[in-house]
C-alpha cells in the first residue's frame, strides 16, 4: 500500500528573493535577477553576466566561528531549510526524528573552496590549505550539516546528476515517504558556482548566453530565435515533505500533493538533449500521478535558451500532448532567476507549486522574437493570473540525460 504526499513547508534563496512570497512576486512581475557580476575576477571573464542571490549576508545568519566551516552553498541551503521548517511549523520529537531525512541535489558543492586551494598549492605555492577544506567542499556538506541541526536520523543523501540533481532529490524523497521508509522528508538543492574557474569552464563548452546589449537583465532568451545561451546562477530550494496523513492529523498547511515523478536517462549522448528520452520521463510521471496530459495546467518548462534544448523539449511536449500542448501555458522561469545548475529543479519545482497555490502563471520573459519552429504558448513577457488549474509539471533535463519531471497538483481529502 502506497501513502500520499503533501508539501507543508517551502524556503528559497535565490537570485529573485529571499523569501517565497518575494521570489513569486518578482517572478509574476517579470523582474529579472540577472546582471553584470561584480565579483573581483570579472574583468577576466569574457561572459561577465550571471545570476548571483539577491541581498545574502552569510553574517546576518550565521557567526564568524560558524562561517569558518560552512561553504557559501551549504549556508543559503541551511537558510532555506530555515525558512521551510519555520513555514512548516515543523517540530520533531525523538522518535520522529527517526524517521525523517533529508535528500540535496548540488553539482559542485563547495566550489568556491575547491578554488582557493588549488589556487594557494599551485600559484601562490603554499605548504597547506585551510584545515577544513574537505569539509566545506565536499558535496554532501549542506544536506549534513541540515541532517545535524534539525537532528534528522533517517536517509541524508546527495545527488549529483547536473541539471536534474535537485528534481531527483525531491523525487526520490518523494518516494521514501510514499513507499512508507520515512514520514518527514526535507529536500531541495543548492549550488555557487558564481566563481573564475567554473564560469570560465562554462565559457569553454560555448553554452553561456552572452550579454545583451541594451540589458544585462535581458540575456537569458528561453524560446526566442534570438536565443544564444544560459546564465549561471546561484541559490538554495528546500521543500519539506510528509505523508498527508500525519500532516491533516498536526493540522498542517498544505499547498499541494506531490502526485508524480520520475527519471530516466536518454542513454544517448552527454551533452546533446533527446526528445525520446524526455517524453518517456513525461510520460512515466503522468502514469505515477494517475494524470491524463489534459490534466496539466501549467508546465514549468527546462526551458535554458540553448539552440538544441528549447527544441528538443518543445518536441517532447508535443509527442507527451498532442493537441492540448498548444493549449496548455509553458513558461522558462530560468529567463529570470538563471540556471542555477544543482539546485534548478527544485528551484522551479518550488515555482511550479506557487503557481498551483496562487493559481497564477509566471511567464518567460525576454521572448520579443518568436522562433517559428517554437510554436506553443510561451507565455511571453507578461504573467497570467485567475487561471484555473489543478495540476503542474516540472521539467528538469540534464547534462549526462538524466531527466526529472515532478507532478503536484490540488490536495482534496
């Protein structure tokens, strides 16, 4: 027998807002939190542009103790689990804690700490590097130090499969709860790699979208013909996660169930996305949640404004719902908040189930060029409120093929 599973508590720290009121609010505006850097190195960018989180202060939350031996991508987790817990109005006894975990996506965890150090053993030729660097770069630093602090005793793990890891880690919480492993689940991601090396390495694969010349804020171009590319960004998502059942009992706030999910790999190539593969994950997630493709009022799409990428998956739309794909609104939220990699999923995810909440459409801004070989609705420029919908989809297609889609939809008793 297979269990329900709501969604009762929400945290985000992201280029858009720091709070989830804040992020769908700009979100629904248009506003765009992409900008030229500001960082030391940016004159030795050729892409100078990015997604950084919008008003962070690690001091704010944490000590200078604390912050000695907690990464930039580990603190705006920690901040938005924070946030998620608090809006969950979340509280464990000892036995409970048994049962609850939590699951990350993140790409590169500690980046910025992987950088220093090869920077002070191989240009500035020191004899060490900080003691803690294992520790605040290892991947599965944020979903342990969130494990700690919330004393969570069941499953604490991190998955790093590009693009999709967050997706999947709130997938596969998903499941836990639902094959009855665990009662409380935490999930999300994180990522900062605002930094030389891994933008510099970004610039290399020749996928950044360069910046636009009227407006940094307008150089994320998802489904436009005019489109050359993604912006980096950076950012945490949590979501926290329960089996309906003890949620109704606690009288918790629910804004959705989380109704299907599912991933699978293209098997085909590393980098170029597969239609095929994306419309089997589509598919497989419609099947778990019990979903027709009419019963989509919204898809939040992968949507990054690579050639390839906007084709590929306005493709496997269009095999997953025939006609109702041009009914159906679909909005790249990465025109707005970047792409922030291992924590993208969750990020969108998150706006996905706002959406369902408010029962409003963000929508894909930039997109003054309609590309004729991308022909569904968009929702260019403007978003949509008072819209009647009762189930979303979110699409997260991965460098390697990973794919993740994430159905929520209305909680009725």
């Amino acid at each position: 027998m297979t269990r329900r599973v709501v969604i009762t508590g929400l945290g985000i720290v992201s280029p858009v807002g720091n709070s989830t009121e804040q992020f769908f609010s700009n979100l629904m505006s248009g506003i765009s939190g992409i900008k030229r850097l500001q960082s030391s190195f940016v004159e030795q960018l050729a892409v100078k542009i990015g997604a950084p989180v919008s008003d962070f202060n690690p001091s704010r939350h944490f000590s200078k103790i604390q912050l000695t031996g907690i990464e930039r991508f580990s603190q705006m987790a920690l901040v938005a689990a924070e946030q998620a817990v608090h809006d969950a109005k979340l509280v464990l006894n000892e036995n409970e804690q048994a049962r609850a975990g939590i699951y990350m996506g993140s790409c590169l965890g500690g980046a910025g700490t992987l950088e220093d150090g090869y920077v002070e053993i191989f240009k500035s030729e020191k004899p060490r590097i900080k003691p803690l660097s294992v520790l605040l770069s290892m991947n599965n630093a944020a979903a342990s130090h969130i494990s700690i602090k919330y004393h969570l005793q069941g499953p604490n793990i991190t998955y790093s499969t590009a693009c999709s890891s967050s997706a999947i880690a709130i997938g596969e919480a998903y499941r836990q709860i639902k094959h009855g492993y665990a009662d409380v689940m935490l999930a999300g991601g994180a990522e900062a790699m605002l930094t030389l090396g891994a933008m510099k390495a970004w610039e290399a694969l020749r996928t950044l979208a360069t910046e636009d010349a009227n407006d940094p804020g307008a150089s994320c171009k998802p489904f436009s013909k005019n489109r050359n590319g993604l912006v980096l960004g950076e950012g945490a998502a949590i979501l926290v996660l329960e089996d309906a059942e003890r949620a109704i009992a606690r009288g918790a706030t629910i804004y959705a169930e989380l109704a299907g999910y599912d991933c699978s790999s293209d098997s085909s190539h590393i980098t170029k996305p597969d239609s095929h593969g994306q419309t089997r994950t589509i598919l497989s997630a419609l099947k778990d949640a019990g979903l027709q493709p009419a019963d989509i009022g919204y898809i939040n799409a992968h949507g990054t404004a690579t050639l390839a990428g906007d084709i590929e998956e306005t493709h496997a739309i269009k095999q997953v719902f025939g006609e109702h794909a041009y009914r159906v609104p679909v909005s790249s939220t990465k025109s707005m908040h970047g792409h922030l990699m291992g924590a993208t999923g969750a990020v969108e995810f998150m706006a996905s189930v706002l959406a369902l909440k408010h029962q409003s459409i963000p929508p894909t801004i930039n997109l003054l060029q309609p590309d004729p070989e991308l022909d569904l609705d968009y929702v260019a420029n403007c978003g949509r409120s008072n819209v009647a919908m009762d189930a979303v989809m979110s699409n997260s297609f991965a460098f390697g093929g990973t794919n993740a889609v994430l159905i929520a939809k209305k909680f009725t008793v």
